[in-house]
C-alpha cells in the first residue's frame, strides 16, 4: 500500500509526504503516525514562516531596529525537528541585537516549541527523568537529551517557585489584612487548614561518625486546604517550601484565603505535634479551632504505655483505657486519669507519665474529640498524609533519587500545578526568560 499526501495551503502546494504502507498492523499504525508526524512538519513550518513574514518590525531608542538578514533555527515540535528561518534584527544606536520570532516559537531559552514544553514536563511530574528521553521517544517520537529535559524542568518549576515566594514575601511585609484583598475562588461552610512535612533525599553529603560520607535529608514543607462541596465530595489546594515557618505560613494563607477561608463559618487547623505547624496556626490562622491529629496523639498514648507496663496483654489493656479517657473526656479526662497514675509511679514510668500529661496539657484546647465528632469535624489528617505522599513522597522519594535544591522545588511545584488543577491556567500565563 502506497500512501500519497499533497499539501495545499492557501491553493498553494506545500509538500508532498509518500509512504509505503506494509508488515502487521502493528507496523502499519507506526508508519501512519510518522507520515502523519511528517505531514504536520511541513504544515507548522509553513504556517510558522507566514507568521513570521507578518511579524511588524520592532523598535528600539526611540528608532526602527535594521533588518540583518535571516537566521536558520532547528526547533523540536510535537511533530519533530522544524527548520524555521527568522530575521535578526540590530538597533544603530544601541547595538542591540534581537529575533522577535524567537518570542513566539520558543518556550523561553529552550530550542523547543511550548506546546512541547508543556508535554514534557508534564511527563516529569510522574516519572523519573532518566526515564522521559525513553518514553518521549516511544510516546511522541521525539528526540531529547536528558540535559535539556532536566534544564525546562527546572526553568518552568522556578518560575512557579519565584511567583510563589513572592505572594509570600508581600504578605509578610506589608500587612495580615492583605488576605481580605484576595477574591475567594470557592464558597465552603467549613474550610480545614493542615500542615505538616516530608523528608528526601538530597545530593549534598555529610560525614559520618566512622568518617564516611553520607547524603543529607531534608524536610519539604507541605500545606494543605480542604473542604465538601455540597455533594460532600472533598477537594484540596496544595502548596510546598522549603522556607522558613513564617515565609510557608504566609503562602499556606493565601491559599486558603482563595478557597474562602476568610468566608467560612467553621475554620478548622488540623495537624500533628510539630511545634512549626502550630506556629503557623497561631500566627496566621489564630481564629480557626485547632484540632490535634488523634492518631497522632495515640502514638504519645501507645509510647508511654510501653515503658509504663511489662507485657503486651498489660501494654493493650492499659493503652486502651487510657485511648477510652481520651476518646469520651478529651484532655481534660485523660489528665484527670493520669494523674491518679502517676502518685503510683517511680522512676521511668513515672516519668513517662509525667511526659504525657505535659504533652497532653500543651495541646489540652486541640483535643476535644468528643465536642468534634458532634460537630461533623475531622479528627485526624488523613487528607494530609496522603497529600505529602501524593506531592513529595510519590515523585522525589523513588529509589535511588536524590535532589539539589532547585531540582526539588521545581518538580514540586510542578507537581502541585497539576494536583491542584491548574496546569493550563499556569501554562497560559507563563513567561520564560529568553
């Protein structure tokens, strides 16, 4: 089978692709991808040239630039490598050199188009990058070094990174009040907050006590806002960091500033221990009630009862006893409780005991679990757990990965474009440095 294709644009013709047709069919849907790859070639470079014939000349010290002739650049498209040729253009004044064209064809500094761009890193938020030259070859028949994937990854994420930092750093400077300027995106009754953090692996070394080396962990900070809509379906926005608590916390609020915190009739903070967290929680979210993650404060229960008892059947029993307290009475039950066992306790286990009830009085206003559960409130992080998972635990934490700083913070943030739905938002609205 003999396959023709005449191109006509604008009653013009354009080309011609020929391609034999033959083997299984297996073979016979590859070779019809790569004619019609082939075909929408030598459309694109046509289409681009009439773009660029149009192209207005540009102006710069109050003059006309001077046409310097034409340039040829290799771009790699959707359809594979294109020759395009656009005119450089210099000021007399200044010497000032540019390509307007490059503005429209490129995706920043990068020689691929942004259609390309856009594929390509969506593809790196889900797969290892020694990976994605193999499965844009298969995927796309495209041809790209893991040099110049890694490169895009990094310039697109940053992007995301800066413009994050910076609605933070604005937030921290000028005023909390900044939060009721943000127009809320969604209306929710009840709007939870949580926070929490997530270690991987870097590529930064240390020494170890025996004088090896040994790679360093470092903690991605992870924010996220929930509610029901009012088919009681969950949804969530995510944010990441690897800032300082107040700069995170900053960004934490506008993003819950957008999904109607400000509006909502109920605010919850949920989180576990981590004294960070519950800086947050004072700082920027101080009229929300705060919820201790009670699986989390479980732990606290189950660690004492180990060192308080000898034997797992005395270990379960006194655990749920105490859990019981907890559960039906709060805090304030299970402070009551301990301290009956603690007059009866010397050594360590009074001690443990003693560790307990501090950690219990230090969050007595956030475990009221009884008074939640009557409410419909969520005692636990669950949604936050999966989200760490879902945005750092997932992608930076495979086997064998370890990060440099950049890498982590623009494949996170692209990560977070994307489980948050605004992927082709951000795509519409960025601008790469060329």
């Amino acid at each position: 089978m003999h396959l023709k294709i005449t191109i006509e644009i604008d009653e013009r013709q354009a080309g011609i692709v020929e391609k034999g047709l033959s083997g299984t069919a297996e073979q016979i849907e590859e070779l019809t991808r790569e004619a019609t790859q082939r075909t929408g070639r030598v459309i694109l470079e046509t289409a681009l040239q009439q773009v660029e014939a149009g192209c207005c000349v540009p102006e710069c010290c109050g003059r006309r630039m001077e046409s310097r002739g034409q340039r040829t650049l290799t771009l790699i498209s959707t359809f594979g490598p294109l020759k395009v040729s656009r005119r450089r253009y210099r000021c007399s004044c200044c010497g000032e050199e540019t390509y307007p064209m490059d503005t429209q064809w490129r995706c920043g500094r990068h020689l691929m188009t942004r259609p390309l761009a856009k594929r390509v890193c969506q593809l790196a938020t889900n797969n290892h990058f020694p990976q994605l030259p193999g499965l844009l070859m298969d995927q796309h028949g495209i041809a790209l070094q893991h040099e110049a994937i890694l490169q895009l990854v990094h310039d697109v994420g940053g992007v995301a990174e800066s413009q994050r930092r910076l609605e933070a750093e604005l937030r921290v400077r000028r005023s909390p009040e900044l939060g009721q300027q943000i127009k809320p995106e969604v209306q929710a009754q009840r709007v939870c907050v949580s926070c929490d953090g997530i270690m991987y692996c870097t590529n930064q070394t240390e020494t170890a006590s025996d004088g090896s080396k040994r790679l360093i962990w470092q903690q991605m900070k992870v924010g996220c806002v929930y509610w029901q809509d009012t088919q009681e379906k969950w949804h969530k926005q995510l944010v990441w960091g690897r800032e300082s608590p107040a700069e995170f916390g900053a960004s934490l609020f506008e993003v819950a500033c957008r999904c109607g915190y400000l509006q909502a009739q109920e605010k919850l903070f949920a989180s576990d221990g981590g004294p960070w967290c519950w800086d947050i929680k004072a700082r920027d979210f101080h009229d929300a009630q705060g919820i201790l993650d009670y699986y989390h404060a479980s732990e606290h229960v189950w660690e004492a009862a180990r060192l308080v008892n000898q034997g797992d059947a005395q270990t379960k029993e006194w655990a749920k006893e105490a859990l019981d307290q907890l559960w039906s009475g709060g805090a304030k039950g299970l402070m009551s409780w301990l301290e009956e066992k603690i007059l009866s306790r010397r050594g360590k286990p009074r001690a443990a005991l003693e560790s307990l009830r501090d950690y219990v009085a230090q969050h007595k206003d956030h475990m009221n679990y009884s008074e939640y559960r009557k409410a419909g409130w969520p005692i636990g992080t669950g949604i936050m757990e999966s989200s760490c998972k879902q945005l750092v635990g997932q992608r930076l934490k495979g086997p064998g990965m370890h990060w440099t700083e950049q890498g982590a913070l623009a494949i996170t943030a692209l990560r977070t474009m994307e489980l948050n739905q605004k992927w082709h938002q951000f795509w519409d609205a960025l601008v790469l440095a060329t």
